[in-house]
C-alpha cells in the first residue's frame, strides 16, 4: 500500500473534515503516513496527530522560516519529543532563502543545532532546501551524522546535486511537481535515480499534483504522482507503491 512520508494534517485547511478525510485513507489504498511538524504548535500537532490514529507517525523539528524567535529550550523540548515511541525523525528542518527572512545566519544557526538534535536523537532527518543547494550540501557535510539517514524532502534541485545526496546515503522526496509541466529537472532526477531511493510525499496541504494543481493536497492524490513515477521509470504503478513503501519504512526503520 501507499506511503506518503510527508505531510501536514494539522493544518487549518484540514480543519472542517479531518477525521473523516483520514479515516479515509486505508480504503484509498494509504496504509501510513507521517505527519511532519514545522514548528512549536505543528508539532504539538504531528504528536497529537500519531497518538490518536494508529497508521500515522511523527516528525518533530523547526522549518528555518520559523526559527527566528527559537532558543535553546525548544532544543531541548524537541530531544524530550523524540524519545517517543512514534516519533521517526527530525525535520522538516533545513534553509529557505526563497525570502530574506529569517536572515541566512539565523537560518544556519538552527538549522546545525537541529542537525546536533538529530545524532543526539540518532534519528533520520527531513531536509527542506530552498533556492539554498551550496550552503545545505555544505552544512550536511560538515554537521550532519549521515549513518543515520534521510531525505531531501521536495527535492528541486539538479540531478548532479541528487547524485551527492544518494551517494551519501539520502532518499529523495517526490511529490505533487513531478506531475507539473515546467518539472523537466525533476524528470530527470527521477529517470536517473535509482527507485530503491526515492520516497513519496504529499506535503499537504501544499502542491497537489495535476488535476489538482493550486488545490488543497491530500494523501490520496498521491495515485498521480505514483502514475507519472511508473511513466518515466517504465514500469507497473504496483512495482512503484511497493518499492516507494518499502523504501519509507527502511528510511523510517519501521521494517
């Protein structure tokens, strides 16, 4: 079945029909999911969100847009989270210079203490890079325990940038853009990364695929991504859910 290994229900949009929209998945062929925090009150909610349905899992960390008024002591309250039982990573955490706040040191302040937070945890970490690729390729190199694993979660950049990250031993997100018309680069990572380290991932509410496109996302959506995935590496949709599968409960150590 369906593993959608990145997601946000916790969000407002979700707020009119979220238990019924989840108690829906297992009949739309989504076996689990896991629900990524973004910051103090989304991962309040990803824990919540783990501990009331039994087919989602946890990721606890802070996005670098908001890491700005962060100090130490949600450091530490992120460590007490992880030891949880369905708590699986950290993230998403990482750098977004697509706008100019919080400044790029701020950014990469926070960004190194998460990494810390995630070999203190020996957890697998969820990257979010954005128009950032040089300073986040650096700051893994230099801060990042690798043995530990990860993924660059809506992966957007060059297939030479993914080939260092899968020889490092990273997954790479697929989501919704693979399905855009203007998502040549992403094309061509997928047709030359191997399947056995590509995961799949919504990021809902944000970035539908088409038909959806600009609506909001959600885990059974995930059916298109899995069809233009199985285009481009010429094989069956099945073949592509059950790698992708067991692709995420490896890079999630639910296997």
């Amino acid at each position: 079945m369906i593993f959608d290994t990145h997601a946000h229900y916790g969000d407002n949009r979700f707020n009119k029909d979220r238990h019924k929209l989840l108690m829906s998945m297992k009949q739309n062929g989504i076996e689990n999911i896991v629900e990524v925090g973004a910051g103090i009150q989304s991962t309040k909610d990803a824990i919540a969100l783990s501990e009331k349905y039994d087919f989602i899992y946890s990721a606890v960390g802070i996005h670098p847009s908001e890491v700005a008024d962060i100090d130490e002591r949600h450091m530490e309250w992120l460590l007490s989270l992880s030891t949880k039982e369905k708590v699986v990573a950290i993230g998403e955490i990482g750098l977004d210079y697509h706008y100019n706040e919080p400044e790029r040191l701020v950014q990469k302040k926070w960004f190194k203490r998460q990494l810390k937070l995630a070999r203190e945890a020996m957890l697998p970490v969820i990257i979010h890079s954005r128009d950032a690729a040089e300073d986040t390729l650096d700051i893994i190199k230099s801060d990042c325990d690798i043995k530990n694993g990860g993924v660059i979660h809506c992966f957007s950049y060059s297939p030479e940038i993914a080939h260092i990250y899968l020889d490092m031993g990273f997954y790479i997100g697929v989501g919704g853009v693979i399905t855009f018309k203007n998502s040549k680069k992403l094309a061509d990572v997928v047709e030359k990364a191997p399947l056995d380290r590509i995961v799949i991932e919504t990021d809902a509410p944000y970035l539908a695929p088409e038909p959806y496109r600009g609506k909001r996302n959600c885990s059974i959506y995930l059916k298109y991504v899995i069809d233009e995935i199985a285009r481009i590496k010429k094989i069956s949709q099945k073949e592509i859910i059950d790698i992708t599968e067991r692709n995420a409960k490896k890079l999630y150590r639910l296997d």
